[in-house]
C-alpha cells in the first residue's frame, strides 16, 4: 500500500516532475483540455439507421464523439457477437453523415490494420487489458487508443499495459476507469473514482469514465458520471440508444435520448463548478 | 446481481414508495436537506487545545459538526487506544466554546450510556457494523446514530444492521460510506460513490461520506470529497489536524487547516451546481 | 505482498525462532497435536433431545468436541436469534450426558462471564474479530478461545486480534479459517486453505477450519474438509443436524448424521496420510 | 449465490445428469482418471540443458509432463518476454529426449498453429481466459488445451470461455485453477479449493491446480497441492527449476529438484487415501 510513486518501470506513461498534462487529439475532439469530452453511441452497432439517429441526438446533448461495437466481447459463445466488419461501415456513415469521429473496440489482432481504417480511435476492452499482441499492435497503428481497465486491474498494471501501448510507437493513449469488480453485488461493478484521482497525479495522459458498465442500471449512471467529473475526469463513456428497450445488448445500462440530454446537462453543471466546460 | 428493491426485511429502514426524505437533526444540524453537512475533526482526541483550534477553522470554513474519537479501533493492542473518559470531557469542552455539536465513537456497548451524555450524536465505526449489541444500545440510547459501512460489508447488510438500531427504539440514523477493501492496493480503501447513490434511492435516511479513511492520503481526499457530493451525499466526515505531522494517529490522512478550507470551497462549488450549499 | 514474517507487533502470537507448536487442551481434547480435533453440532441450539442425540453420533463417528449456538449473530434483526441463557443450560446437559466439551460463542462482553460458567471454549465469530472489547473479555476469562477470522480480515489483523485476547491474560487460543468473502458468488464464501499453510509457519498456536460456512452448501462440505487437513489444519468445526430440513437456521449446509460419519471417515484418511490421526 | 446448476448456456461443458468423467489424453497422459497427473517444469525455457535436466528429475519424481514457457505474458513491456520460437525447438528436444509430453503457453491467436506443431497441449494463461479469438483458434487447432482460471473470473465465466473453445471444434479441455485475487496480500493469490469440488460436479471435464502461482512461494507449494488433491484434483502444474536462485522469472516460487520430489511423495500420500495414485 501507500501512495504510488512515478514509476520507473513506465516511463513513457508516468508523468515526470513538472511535466504539463498531454493533449490527445481524435478529430477535433481534444482530451484532456479544458472541455470535458461526452462520448456516446450504443453497445453495439445493430444497423445504419440506429447510428444515424444516435449520432444526431449525442451531438445536440453537446456530446462531441461517437462509440458503438462492431465486434461484441461477449462472455457466452452463443451470444451475438456483433455485425464485424459490416458495424465498421455503418459506423464510417454515421461520421461522415454526423461529423463525429469514431470509436471502437478491436478484439483481434489480426483486425487492427482494418478498423484503424475505419475508426478515429481505437479501443481496448477490460478483458484485453492484458493482451499483449494486441496492446503492441493498436501502439504500431498509428491510431490513438482508448484503453479500458480490467475488471480486477490494478493501478500499476494498467499503467504497464499502456506502456505497452507507447512502447509499441503509440503517442496518445487515455485511460477509461469502468468499475472494478468486488464483494459488492448491488451494482454491476464498484466505480473507483478515487483511480481517476491518483492516474490524473502520477500520468501525463487524459483519464475517462464509462459511468454505463459501472452501473449496470440506468437509474444510476448520472450520478456515477457526475463523481467521476468531479473527481477530475477528463470525459465520459456513456451508453446510450434511441431505443433501449430494444437494444440487442445491455439495454439494461443504456440511457435514452432525453436522459442522455439530461446528463449531459446535469454533468456540464459540475464540470462548470470546477472551471472546465462540456 | 441487479437493482435493489426496497427490501421487506428492513421495514423501517427502506424508503417506500413516495415517502419523503428523513431529516435527522443533531442540534441544529439537519442531514438530508438541502444543505451539505461537513464535519471536521481530528481522527483521535488528544487535548484541550487541540479540540479548540480545531473547532474554530472548522466553523470559520463552514464545517457545522465536530468528530474527534475518544476511544480508537486499533489493530493491534499495544497501539495508542484513545483517551476515554478524559476524551469526552474535551469533547464537551469544545463544543461548549464552539457551539459545534459534535460526534464521537463508541466501541463498547457498557460505554453507550456515558457517551450519550457527552456526545450529541454515536458513531458506530467500520468494524463494529454488525456488532448487535452495540447497534441495540446505541439505537435505545436516545441518541441519532452515524452507522459506518464495513471494509466489506455489502448494502443489504449495511441496511439490516440500521434496522438493527430502528428497531431497538432509534429514529435518527445517518449513513457513512468510507471506502470498502478490494483488491487493489494503491490507496487505502476504494470509495464506492456508487454506494451513496443506491442508499438515496432505496432509503429515506440521510448518507455521508468519509473521503479520508478511503483515501488514505490527503492529496487525494479532496477529489474524493467533491465526488462524493457530485453522487448526492448528504454530507462528509473528514479528518483534520491543526498541525498533521504531530497528530498520533492517521496523520498522513488528515488535511491541515488551510487544506480543510480548500476542500470546504472546493465543495461548495460542486454542491451549488447541484442546487444545494454547504 | 511477499512471505509473513514473524511480527514485532504480535510478539505473544508470533512463533518465535525453533518455538515448539503449543497444545491448547479442552478438557481431554488436545488441539495441535498429533489428532486432528473434529467438533460437530448444530449452528443453533434449538432444545436438549437435539443435543443429546447429536452428541451421540458426534462422538460415534470420532468427535471430539460439540458446538451449538446459544446466541446467534443474524445479519437482519428479525431471524431468530438463539435461545440464549435456556441454550446454555441445553449445552450444558449435552456435555454432561456425553463427556464431550462444548464451544459456544458469545457475542457480547456483558455475556463473558456467564458463558464462561458453562462452556468450555469460546468462540468469537467472524463478525466480532475486530471487537476488542470482546476479545480482551473473552482473554481474561481464563477459557480456551476459538477465534474465527473475519470475512474481511488478512492474516495480519487475524493475528493483531488474537494478539489482544493473549494480552489480556489469555494462553489458549486457536484459530479457525471459514472462507473469506471474494467476487466469486457460487459458494457461500471462499476457503482460504493458504491461511492455513501460513499460520502454521508463523504462530506457534493450532488452527481449525470450518469448512460448512465456507461451502454453504453441504454437496461440497467434506471436499474442503479434506483439503483443509491436507493444507495442515488442526481440526475442523463442522455443522450437523439430526433432520438438516428441520434446522432453525443453516440447514442448507448442515450434514446429517451419515454424512458427518462419512466425512469423519474421508477426512481419517487424509489424516493419516499425513502420519496423523483423527 | 447459491449451488450452480448444470447451465444450459454452456452445453458441451456441463455435466449432463448420468455423464461419466471425459478422460482427456495427451499422448500416454490421461486427465480425469485415476491417476493423478504431475506436470513439472519452469516459468520460462531458458536453454536446452536446462530442459533436459529438468525432464529427468521431473519424470524420476513420478511427473508425467513437462511445462515450460515459450511466449511469457509479463504486466511490463520491458521484462523477459520468453524465446519464443526458439523455446519451441528446445521443448521439442527435451520431449524427444524424455519422452514426456510438452505443454506450453500461446498468447497470440497468430502463433496457435505453430505452437500446436510443437506443443502437446496448448496453455491458455490466466490473462487471456476472456480473449475470445485466441479460444476460438486454440479449438480449432485439434489439440488439447489447458484454461487457466483468470485472477478475476467467476466459475461460471470460467465455463462460457471453455465452450467457446469446444464450440470452435475442441473436445479436450482440461481446466486449471491457479487461485484468484482478493483482499489478502500474504500469498500472491488465494487458491479458491472450493472451485476444484464444484467443477468437478458440475463439469465432465478434468480439473487441476497450478499451485505455484497460487502461493507464490516454495514455502506454501506443497501444502497447497495436497490441498489440491484431497479437493479433487485430477493433476498438478507445478513450477520447478533446476537452480532456481538462477531462474530468469518467478524464482521465489519455483521448487529446486528435491523440493520437487518431495511434493510429489507428500502429494502420492493422500492420492492414495483417496484411492487414486500419483
């Protein structure tokens, strides 16, 4: 225990004394900046249609990226493991039709060259945070990455599985804090917002929250995301679908338009508060 | 897994369906009102002196409430143990200069009724949660009660152990999340923000929350704190020491004056934006 | 992390460098030496023909010490609690008709005293490992104690707790292991066989473990069983009911009178694979 | 909670009501039989002498298999990373030389087909229990696969990821637990025992235990694997090392040839008081 040292054994990721916060650029969208980024989108990429609507109502909220899976890491073989390579198409139209650039996550590392095509940023879920061929792959892409903690990561690891990332040649990584797992079974994982707080001290690279996975529970995803930005996040991961109720995975977690709407305008209330914007 | 529902098995504690929020006095202190309740005070009492300058930059900050322990938990039994009786009187002396009211612990249930006289309202600390005789005394003592979490003490037993103190004559009883143990080490404990906004939804008993034992480290209490609040607590527990480096007990979490004044503004900002004040 | 060592902190716990392993006696019943104990009986004390039946095939499948709770720890307030002092009395007609010497736990520092009058033995549950003021009792009672860790306790407290009951004047105390709590939900806690294997190396006191709380589940009871001898326990504390179906309380975990023989026989086996007895 | 049922989400993998025990060969080796499988070998290969001395004391102790890691997966980019290719060619030398079955790690879905080349069975590891692309190809590849438990997997995830590997055409799948993480810091992980009994109910599929990473420590190994045994291990994965002060990575846990030995007549012992044999 005790208060985490900049560590020698990251020293691409660590943050050296007196060095300024990095700013990573996806688009115009800048991390890790004044602005907090809303990034918002379904689970899964089901059809164009849905990611067209998703699009226009993320971007009015003030949400400024697009998220949606085309490849699903699911737990269960026999479930839908989403549309591949054909989501990659949808999710090209929605950003050109929208102007929101786009991230999604690889599961493969025989598919990173393909979606780093398509994708503005690439994300590394919870189960890939230590999958090292991937990690090398996605920092050799060129593209910037977006990696997700594991539900049983550590500080420490995850800062070593980024290093991975840049030792590999990537520059722009951010951190996602999703929740972690313990004893605790009310909610779908425990939200560690105080992770947010030690990464924004000992790395020079933004830290986001997906408030959605932590929660499991729609009720419950706005205050999450409120913590987090209070706790220093630099942007939000948030599910959300026109539809929920007919979403073809975790429509449980996935707000609607109007609650999207509501917290986006419940989270700028406190990124305001402590002088940044949304 | 899954969503709480208002449980049959704590009657008195659970919320029902439309019923208001409780408001606990202590004093004039209300937790659960719009207003933000923050308590300071030093993890362990120690002297007269101390306990004065303590509760004058507390109240000069804005704090309302004083906490300071006269009988410490401690791991091991040949570590300093609190000054008992002597503790009280100092307490009482504080409070009398101050017109804080103020919160102690007990640990003993033969000390419920001597502490009750002191102190204006009884904390139950973390490892004492499922202490049942104690919960019993306590909740018949006449006196509100602070129910602390334990490092690992799920919601629904947290709520059985409140019904504990309802049902033995209790009325008043305040909830403090303060950080639950989980596997990953790098500060103390992991404050589970996601905790504060359950209770609100499934009880109509006010929740605090104690960002210095979850942080472990006061360069991070202060995020943990706004957090806190950005998630809907009714208030905060915070440790403080007019002078850190001499406190005999948890001094490396414990803010100094002018630290306790920072987070106080730092705090306020983020209850203004949610329409509250502290 | 990295290997215990023998602590400062705990000097009348640790073992001490060649420190021979102490027998704690109850009454003829030795535990750490050569024989494994085996301590059978109700988790409630529901009326004395339970007893006395109990005892019996207890002490025919090669028991040698019976348990029964006159007061139980209930996480809700509303489950039965015990028969209390009525419960004593019951033990106490047990032991006298079968020569066994009875465990019972006390849960309150009030209680020391008289429990002491009657039982053998001790026992400090898991939700009371951190209850100093018991356990300094529970150490000046002159009784052998049974100390339970605590479904959130490391080894490190364990040993800090069993500290205050030898500083309090006690001698005799035994551990027992019952599962810690974890993320994983299919049994009812998680054994920690490797406290086991720990403890032996670092104190010189004898350790148990129950494997019905840890299991939760009486298909899996003697399995554990068996791996806790393997692992190098002392005796083991296990649940059994005449009429499981009819249990007050934990009866899905409780053997019936043929299983407990048979476990008795399975775990015999391992014993003396290991040049031991039971 | 509650005792798992036999899952209809995961049907090649449950135990179907009357299905006797899948035996799982690997060359002469049989899992799930009577006799229980000791394989031994290093963390990393290392050299050609290395392996070869390391088969001869292992098959002398009564090991039936050789272990030994190719492709090492560590938390940072800038430790060991293993041989790779050249560890193949030295596994095959030494399984030519013994006549000891290799098995070793693949991490990468690229590498599966040239490792099944070699490998007798391919080890998925802990960190990859969730890389949905790498099962796939290690059940397509025709030869029999070791799944590790992940730090963080439930049982029940744990059997979903073994029915993507036989839903991908596999139908040898041997599970290993190698404990799990939690609260406690003494031993690098907790061996979850309790997962070995359950699997081995709910589950035709052979279960063994990997011991050395679960304690972390030579000095708890053995106590460990006995554990393992008398739970219903049908195997051992242990680490050992000619020298190990000289090993190249986890040299803390890594038996030298007597310990080795040693393990294995402690663990032969209660084999046979199970009626099996090692």
């Amino acid at each position: 225990m005790g208060a985490p040292q900049p560590g020698k054994s990251t020293p691409l990721v660590s943050r050296k004394s007196g060095q300024p916060a990095t700013i990573v650029a996806v688009g115009d969208v800048r991390f890790g900046g004044r602005k907090v980024v809303l990034i918002g989108g379904p689970c899964a990429v089901e059809n164009s249609d849905q990611m067209t609507r998703t699009a226009a109502y993320v971007s009015a909220a003030g949400g400024s990226m697009l998220r949606g899976g085309a490849w699903k890491p699911r737990t269960n073989p026999y479930d839908f493991q989403g549309l591949g390579e054909a989501g990659l198409e949808i999710l090209a139209e929605a950003r050109q039709a929208s102007g929101l650039p786009v991230v999604t996550e690889v599961l493969d590392p025989r598919d990173v060259e393909l979606v780093a095509e398509t994708a503005d940023m690439l994300q590394i879920g919870s189960r890939n945070v230590q999958n090292f061929p991937l990690l090398r792959e996605a920092g050799a892409s060129g593209r910037p990455v977006l990696l997700k903690r594991g539900m049983m990561t550590t500080i420490n690891e995850w800062l070593s599985s980024a290093e991975y990332v840049l030792a590999a040649g990537g520059s722009d990584l951010v951190f996602c804090e999703r929740g972690i797992r313990t004893f605790e079974p009310t909610l779908r994982n425990t939200l560690d917002v105080g992770s947010v707080a030690v990464l924004k001290d000992i790395t020079h690279l933004p830290v986001i929250v997906d408030p959605s996975h932590a929660a499991g529970d729609v009720r419950f995803v706005t205050a999450l995301a409120r913590a987090a930005i209070a706790a220093g996040a630099d942007g939000l991961l948030v599910e959300t679908h026109f539809a929920p109720k007919q979403a073809l995975s975790d429509g449980a977690q996935s707000l609607g338009p109007d609650q999207f709407a509501d917290l986006a305008e419940s989270c700028r209330a406190i990124a305001r508060a402590l002088d940044r914007d949304l």
